[in-house]
C-alpha cells in the first residue's frame, strides 16, 4: 500500500508529492476562492460550488444539508431555517425603478471631491463608481459600436451623472428595441469629448494621473460590466488595478472561466430579473454596484502561516532547494502558501492602513 497525497483545498488526490506540489502551482488555491460551508472544498468560481451543491451531479451529503439551511442566492450555510428566512429578506433584492427614456435629459449631482486629509486617516478606503454606457450603431451596416447613452451611480445607488451622447458621427441604427433611443434624444446631447472629461474627473476624484496609476491615490474604483467596451466607445482609459468589471471576476465567470451575462448575474445572485426589455443605464449601474458589494462583503479568513516567509509564493519557489523544501511542506503548510491570480475584492474593504 502506498499513501495518497491529498489537497488541503479541493481534496484531489495523487500518489506522489510533486503531482500535488505541481498542482497547488497551477490551481491557485486560497481563502479567497469559494467554498463548500458544509465540507469545506474549494471551487475555482461561485458556478463551481452551485454544481457541486444543487447541479444535476451535485454532492449527496453537502447538497442535502444545503437544500434545508442554505441562501439559493449566496450560497451562504445557516443553523436553522429561522436564520434562512431572515437572511432572505435582505439577501433576496427588489430590482431598481429604471430611470426609462422620458427623463431630464442631463444630471450632474455635483459630488464633492474628496481632500487629502480623508485620504491620509488611517481607516480611508476608495469609494466605487458604477458606469454603463448604452450603445447606438453607425458606419454603413451600423454595427460600428457608438456611446448614445451614459450613467454613473456611487456606492448608495444615488445618480450622480447621467446624460445623452451626442455622437461623432452619423447614427444609422439606434437599436431602439434595445436602448430605446431615437434621433430626438441625441441630437442635443452633450459631446462625446466633453462627457469623457466629466466622467475623468469624476473617477479620478481631484487626484493626479501619475499617483491614480501608481496607488490610486483619492481616484475612485469603478465597478461594471464588460468595461473595456464602456472605455473604448467612450475613448478612454483608466488605471488596470482601480477597474472592477463582473465580466472579468474570476468567482462570477462560468467554470471555464468564460463571462456569465449582467442578466445572469443578476438574476442568479441577487434574486432579479433586468433587461426584460429596452436597457436601462441606472438599472444596470445599479445591479452591478450590488454585485460588486456582495463580492466585496464576503468575510474570508487571514492568510498565510507555515514555514516560508510573507513573501515567498509556491509558485515563484523553483531552485532546487526551496523545491526540496515544499517536499518537508505537508498538504496545510503548501497551502497557507499558495496565492490567488487574482485580486479578491474582499481586499478593497482594507483600510489604506492595513494594506501599507
């Protein structure tokens, strides 16, 4: 007989310990990562662990214990059914009143920038924005991507910005069905360069461009879906490490890592249904400002003990004898090692004084 080596994390076996080494280098196992409440194994993404706990395959002891004390929504584990109800109240959301196409036209809530003395206290976090654009076609076939429509939401879902775009060039399809545009709404929008100075000096909050892209400084985080689309119809960029974008958030991707849809997202993780049928900008903002904060909120325990230091990864270790060294590791000390390849953004709730 020979003794198997087990994954702290996932629980896979294998019969020799550089299979297992090799594997915690690649599967990037971590508190951060979600995890069955009733048998503690790790997923790669929340899709993961609702298989392994109501999926068609799904396991027999987690899923039964889950069926009676578990949220369908956040796949959190309760002691009793008293405990299910009361967290349903406030884990099940109502969907937002979109703002539809018939209001003012412009809104600027004229937020106050924050100074550097509330940067400088100890427990000082960023605060996140919420952008969605809505977008109307041009060129001769119209499916050149153009920003008809843009809408900005803080941390309270309160409107902060919102406005129509009037475009570059001209609209030869204003998707009505799905955006609910026509020519009258665009035609005195505010200019495209105008709206992406606006929207810079919001996020960037008074901060400079060199101290956003070094730290974040003051700039604020912006959250959305599919981003890298928003910024590119809107000609902009913005700091890689200040982005939260539910398109790209390993937890919420499929289990092939593909991206789920804002409507899916939506609908599976806080209880609602949107986009039923012309997009609304605030609804979307909103929704995915809930998204973000549910992800955010989630308590994981402290990383990291064992017998390398603070800095040292699994991954990084591969010289002969620090390779020698994860061997004299057991499966708990490889795993108090093993770092996620991804930001968790639990971390953003950590004030500016515990991350120094």
């Amino acid at each position: 007989m020979y003794s198997r080596h087990k994954c702290s994390a996932c629980y896979r076996q294998y019969k020799k310990k550089e299979h297992l080494i090799e594997h915690m280098k690649t599967s990037y196992h971590s508190v951060h990562q979600p995890r069955c409440m009733v048998c503690k194994k790790h997923c790669k993404s929340f899709e993961s662990l609702r298989e392994h706990l109501i999926g068609p395959l799904a396991k027999g002891v987690c899923s039964a214990i889950f069926s009676k004390w578990g949220c369908q929504l956040c796949l959190t584990l309760f002691d009793s059914p008293a405990s299910l109800d009361d967290h349903s109240e406030t884990c099940h959301l109502s969907a937002p009143v979109p703002m539809g196409t018939s209001e003012v036209p412009y809104i600027d809530s004229h937020i106050d920038f924050l100074d550097s003395s509330d940067e400088n206290n100890d427990d000082w976090r960023p605060r996140a924005i919420a952008m969605d654009c809505e977008m109307v076609g041009g060129g001769s076939d119209g499916s050149l991507e153009l920003c008809g429509r843009i809408c900005l939401v803080d941390e309270d879902e309160n409107l902060i910005f919102h406005t129509y775009v009037k475009p570059q060039i001209p609209v030869t399809n204003y998707r009505y069905d799905i955006t609910g545009l026509t020519e009258e709404h665009l035609r005195d929008g505010m200019p495209l360069k105008e709206v992406r100075e606006k929207v810079l000096q919001i996020l960037y909050n008074g901060e400079s461009i060199g101290k956003a892209r070094l730290d974040g400084g003051k700039a604020r985080l912006v959250v959305g879906h599919d981003l890298a689309h928003d910024f590119d119809c809107l000609g902009m960029d913005y700091p890689y490490h200040l982005i939260r974008d539910t398109a790209k958030y390993r937890p919420l991707a499929k289990t092939n890592f593909a991206s789920h849809s804002l409507k899916y997202l939506t609908r599976t993780y806080l209880g609602y249904e949107i986009q039923t049928g012309i997009h609304d900008p605030y609804e979307d903002c909103v929704s995915v400002m809930r998204l973000y904060k549910r992800m955010r909120d989630q308590i994981h325990e402290n990383e990291g003990y064992g017998k390398l230091t603070p800095t040292d990864s699994i991954v990084g270790i591969c010289d002969s004898w620090r390779s020698k060294e994860l061997d004299n590791l057991t499966p708990d000390e490889l795993y108090a090692i093993s770092q996620p390849d991804y930001k968790c953004w639990c971390l953003d709730l950590k004030p500016k004084s515990v991350e120094a």
